[in-house]
C-alpha cells in the first residue's frame, strides 16, 4: 500500500483540477498498544473485506462536492507501526469533505475491517 501512489492516481482522473480543492488522507497503522486497556501489542491479524470496502467507498463518493474516494487495506499478520488501512478523500471544499471522511473512516473500520490483537 502507497498512500503516495493513491493521492497521485486520484490526481490524474480527468476533472481532478475542476473538482478538488481538499484531500484528506487517512494512514492507520498498529498500534503497539491496546486501545481497550493499553496492553502490549505484539501483531495483529487484519482481515478486510474488500467488496465491502467497495461498496462504502462508491456510496460516500455520492456525498455533495465528493469527487473521488480510495481505500486500500492490508491482510495478515502484522506488526506495530504497519500500515493497516489507508483512504482518500478528494473534494470541493473542507465543508463538505470533512464530513465525509469522517464517516468514511467510522463506516470502514465498523463494517469492513476485523481485527484481532495479539499480546
């Protein structure tokens, strides 16, 4: 996964200088540490379901001044400080695109991306 490579693709889609006036990018990576209690982290077992991921992605880009959305996420065994989940959110303006990848973010990771934490 290239976050890099992700905002360059959204970039090159004819309209892009037309439509977006704001990106925000998202790159989750493993914590080392337990969100619940603080406890160590060794790895985590990630899997997403990527038709899923699709599915959200295509629904949000209908979101008013939405021009693009892109999400990729890892799968397997991981370590602390890889990338987990990363997403771009390109738009017209932060009014509307704050909103939605604040959504986005939320609806990823509920309805798209199991985790399990090894200590």
């Amino acid at each position: 996964m290239d976050i890099n490579a992700l905002v360059q693709e959204i970039k090159k889609r004819p309209g892009f200088a037309e439509h977006v006036g704001m990106m925000m990018v998202h790159n989750g990576v493993v914590r080392a540490w337990s969100r619940k209690d603080h406890e160590k982290v060794s790895a985590m077992r990630v899997v997403p379901d990527r038709e899923k991921m699709e599915v959200i992605c295509r629904e949000m880009e209908q979101q008013p001044g939405i021009f693009a959305i892109e999400a990729r996420a890892a799968e397997g065994t991981l370590l602390p400080g890889d990338d987990v989940l990363i997403f771009v959110v390109a738009g017209d303006i932060r009014e509307n695109v704050k909103p939605v990848y604040a959504a986005l973010l939320d609806r990823l990771k509920a309805e798209s991306v199991t985790k399990q934490e090894f200590a």
